[in-house]
C-alpha cells in the first residue's frame, strides 16, 4: 500500500513538473517571460514585419513546395483557383523564391533593426496559396515561429520545427519534428510525430502512426490503424480513444494502465510504451 502511494505521488510530482515545463515553453515562444530570465539581453525586441516584399503567382505542375524561416511564422491555405499563390512579409533582401522545374523553393528570414535604445529582430511571415486538391510535397523548415496549414487530404505535409506549435488540419501523411511546442493533427493516414516538449494532439489516424514525445501528453481520439503502431513517452500520459480490432501491447514503468478492450488475436499490433505517466485506451 506505501509503495502504491509513493508510485501515485510521484506521478502527479513529474507530471506537475512536465505541465510546468510545457508552460515555460509556452511563454518563452510567445515572448511573455522576460528576456533576463533566458540571458537574453534587455534591450532586444521582437516584431512582425508588415512590409510586403513578395505577392506572386506561379502556375504549373509543382510536385515539390518548400518554405525555410528563421523567425517568422509559415501558413498553408486554400487558394482561390489552380494556381499557388505566394506572399511574404519581410526583409525584401533576405527573400527568395525560385520555381524550377516541378520545385517551388521559399526563403524568408527575419531582419534585426539597431535603434538607439536597442535591437529590435522584426519576424517574417510567410503565406502560401495551395490547391486543396494538391497532392505532391509540402516541406517547412522554421526555427522560431507558429506553422499552420489547412486541409489537403492527398498532400504529404514534412515539417522540421525548433520552437513554436504547428498546426494541420488534414493530410495524406505528416511528418512532423518539434524540438519545444504542442502539435496538433487532425485528420492524417500515415503519422510520424517526434516532439522533445511539448504535447501530441490528433484527431484521426487512418492508417499507421509512429509518435514519440520526450515531456508532454500524447491524445489520439481515434487511431483507425490498420498496420502496426507505435506510441512512446518518457514523461506524460498517453490517451488513446477509439481504436478497431488490434492487440494492444502497453507497458509503462511509472503509472497506471486502463485498457477497455484488448483483441490478443488480432494481426495489428499497437504497442504503448511509457517511462513516467499513465496509459488509457478507451476502445
């Protein structure tokens, strides 16, 4: 009975502390914690750029879309007919954009303006027009900043991201890597999420998903899977709801386990792994 109690205690401790984490990490991506906290000098701020240095359209067959920031944040949304549309706030010297072949590349970068009383890094922001109906490549590669992209069911959507929350709505497969930020998913076939803090939130799986989070919660409502999956954490809980006829194989070193139903017969595995926190199924 001791040991029950000290597991449960030191469960809501590490969890308390990863929400802790989650939150500081929170404020620092939006600037709200102050600079001295971080080492970072006083006198440095931050602003979105609202000069428009780049607004084309590009027309062809692109199989391949990239956009690349340092600072600024990156939005994917419908566009009004078969083209892509493309529109950047920004440094106009830091801006390229080249379509070669069936490749639209991006680049915006973030420009720090020196001011008597300081140093103010003003943040670029990047808008890309797609067709809803796009079913090629969409890469985005941020190292500060928010990324959002709305529906494309037959896009392959690969995301590479420092610091900031990313945001699908719905793809082919999305591949995403989050070094400190929540993602969230809402419709995907094939998932592959990595996250060092932060916390994993999608909708619907249809098909596969490999998720690994490092310090953060992992919440899958429905994981329609139809071949072996794997979900692990080192640090949070793991909640996954409607799941069809698979073996779910869980195991967690610190925490409780809660599966409602279990078919051991079945040829689809679903393997839960946990360092510290719980594991819920609720099929």
């Amino acid at each position: 009975m001791k040991n029950r109690k000290l597991l449960i205690f030191l469960v809501i401790l590490l969890s308390v502390v990863c929400a802790a984490l989650i939150a500081v990490m929170v404020l620092a991506i939006n600037n709200k914690l102050s600079p001295v906290i971080f080492n970072v000098s006083p006198h440095v701020s931050f602003e979105e750029i609202d000069t428009l240095v780049w607004d084309e359209t590009y027309s062809g067959d692109f199989t391949d879309i990239s956009a690349k920031t340092d600072y600024g944040n990156i939005n994917i949304r419908h566009a009004d007919d078969e083209n892509i549309r493309v529109v950047i706030y920004g440094d106009a010297d830091k801006t390229t954009v080249t379509a070669e072949k069936n490749h639209l590349r991006i680049t915006a970068n973030h420009k720090t303006r020196v001011e008597f009383f300081g140093a103010i890094t003003r943040e670029a922001k990047t808008e890309i027009y797609v067709p809803e109906s796009y079913a090629g490549r969409i890469t985005l590669i941020n190292d500060a900043g928010e990324i959002t992209a709305d529906s494309y069911p037959a896009a392959s959507i690969e995301i590479e991201q420092d610091a900031g929350n990313t945001t699908l709505q719905t793809a082919q497969t999305a591949t995403v890597t989050v070094h400190a930020g929540n993602v969230k998913i809402g419709t995907v076939a094939d998932a592959a999420v990595t996250c060092d803090l932060g916390n994993i939130n999608i909708d619907t799986v249809t098909d596969v998903m490999h998720l690994h989070n490092d310090c953060g919660n992992i919440d899958v409502k429905n994981a329609n899977i139809k071949k072996d999956s794997v979900v692990s954490n080192n640090l949070g809980n793991i909640d996954i709801g409607k799941t069809g006829r698979v073996f779910i194989d869980a195991h967690t070193s610190l925490g409780n386990t809660n599966i409602r139903s279990n078919d051991r017969k079945s040829d689809i595995t679903l393997t839960l792994t946990n360092d510290c926190g719980n594991i819920t199924v609720k099929n």
